[in-house]
C-alpha cells in the first residue's frame, strides 16, 4: 500500500475587510489572501486589497491550514470590529 504525507507549511487567509473610506462612511472589500505562519500573525496582515482607505476597521477571515499546496478550510475568525453590513456581505457571499 502507497501512503502520501503532506505536511503542514502555513496557513492561507482570505476574506473581507470592514473599511472606513476617505471622507467617512463605511464599506467593505475582499482582502488579497495571505500567508501566515502563526494565526497570531492575521491581524497584521488584514488588507484593503491595494484600495487604499481612511481605516481597516477589521475583517471576517478563512483561515485554511496549507498543506504544501493543498488547502484544508479550518473555521472562520472575526477580527477587530466588523459591521453589520459587512457581516450581510459576508455572509450573501459565501
């Protein structure tokens, strides 16, 4: 019998970024994905996708352990403060 082992390299992070735009007001944005080592690291990473805001308020996040190439969806993270119409994004979306 053949065995595969895949080991586990990083984490990869997608999902979307609650935003305050220039001149106020609220708004949302699918976040470039990223790699982490650590889940300690997401916070740091959260993005506006090159848009360029005010403010990253925060972000709704799934997180997938990477399995050298291969991604395993592991659970979702709600980082920093997320609005109520992010959430209904969120959530329309996925």
């Amino acid at each position: 019998m053949n065995t595969i082992t895949l080991i586990l390299t990083d984490y990869v992070i997608k999902g979307i970024a609650d935003l305050t735009p220039w001149g106020g007001g609220n708004a949302c944005i699918d976040m470039a994905s990223f790699h982490v080592k650590h889940l300690k690291e997401i916070r740091e990473n959260i993005n506006d996708n090159g848009f360029g805001v005010e403010n990253i308020n925060g972000a709704i996040c799934d997180v997938y352990r990477n399995y050298q190439g291969t991604f395993v969806y592991s659970k979702t993270l709600t980082i920093g403060k997320v609005s109520e119409h992010t959430q209904d994004y969120y959530y329309q979306v996925a």
